[in-house]
C-alpha cells in the first residue's frame, strides 16, 4: 500500500509543478517559450494540471478499499471529473476541448466566497510606516467571464489541498 500513497502523492507533487508554472504565467503574463502566447501555455498547463490530479485518484484506486473513497471524492468535485461533453474541466481538456482560459469580463466572486491566496514573487520589502498596500497584477485567467468566480489557479490551489486530504484518508 506504501507504493500506492508514494505514487498518488508523486502525481500531487507533479500537479503542484504545473500549478507553480500557471502562477508563474498569471503573475508575469508573459510565456515561458518564444513560441506561443501566454494564455497559450495556461491551457497546456492547465491540462496537465488536471491530468496530474486525477491520475493522483487512479493510483489511490490501486488499493480496493480507496475505489469508493476516490468515486466520492470525484463525485463531490464534479467541476473537476464529471463526465460528458459538458462535464469537468478535465474530462473536456482530454476529451471533447481545450479548457481555454478567459481573463476579460471577470465577476468577481460574492465576498463570502473569496480565495485570498499570497503567492511568493519578489523579495518583499516592507513600505515604511504603518499602512499595507496591496498590488494587484494585471488580472488572473478564469473558467469563463460568464459568472462570478475565483481564479483558476486560486481553485485549483484549493483542489490540490482537497487532493491532500484525499491522500491522508486512504492512507
């Protein structure tokens, strides 16, 4: 059973990996190859990102007594593995679309449903006195500008942490 929770949590690390790579192209908006635009690279990244994390739930349905476990957690994340042309995100990355990043027209989320997550860019020097300033980038790439919503790295972050927890439970 070590190897089942060693792979899932290999294929975590991986999702993370392509995770820090989509912050990396949000917060600079800019590519990481010369040959394609950065919304590009988001997409392709964003399916690995998604590829990643269900193959994390396959390894964990290697031992018996996960495979119900793992259909819960499925089921719980449909907007993750739901099934059909118009199913989850990686269910359309893999088999109907590309999931194509949009960042115009954004709607912000209700306030009671904000993910305020910091990501590590520069050094951070404090401002002198006793206020904080927040700076925020050029915008974050979302699922659609028809709805209010977080950022897709801001949802999948979360979805990582619901995958650790997944791992903890079949452990």
């Amino acid at each position: 059973m070590s190897d089942v929770i060693a792979n899932a949590n290999q294929k975590l690390d991986e999702a993370s990996f392509y995770l820090n790579l989509m912050d990396r192209i949000e917060m600079e908006r800019s590519s990481l190859t010369k040959n394609r635009e950065a919304s590009i690279e988001f997409s392709y990244l964003l399916s690995a990102f998604l590829n990643a994390c269900y193959s994390c739930a396959e390894h964990l349905k290697q031992n018996k007594s996960n495979v119900d476990i793992v259909k819960q957690f499925r089921n719980t994340h449909s907007n993750f593995y739901a099934s059909g042309p118009n199913g989850g995100w990686r269910t359309q990355a893999v088999h109907f679309r590309p999931v194509k990043p949009e960042h115009d027209g954004y709607i912000p989320p209700p306030g009671n449903n904000v993910i305020f997550r910091f990501r590590e860019s520069k050094l951070y020097i404090p401002p002198k006195g006793d206020s904080v300033k927040f700076q925020f980038g050029p915008g974050s790439f979302y699922f659609s500008s028809e709805q209010a919503q977080n950022s897709i790295c801001d949802v999948c972050a979360t979805h990582l942490h619901d995958l650790k927890n997944l791992i903890a439970l079949c452990s």
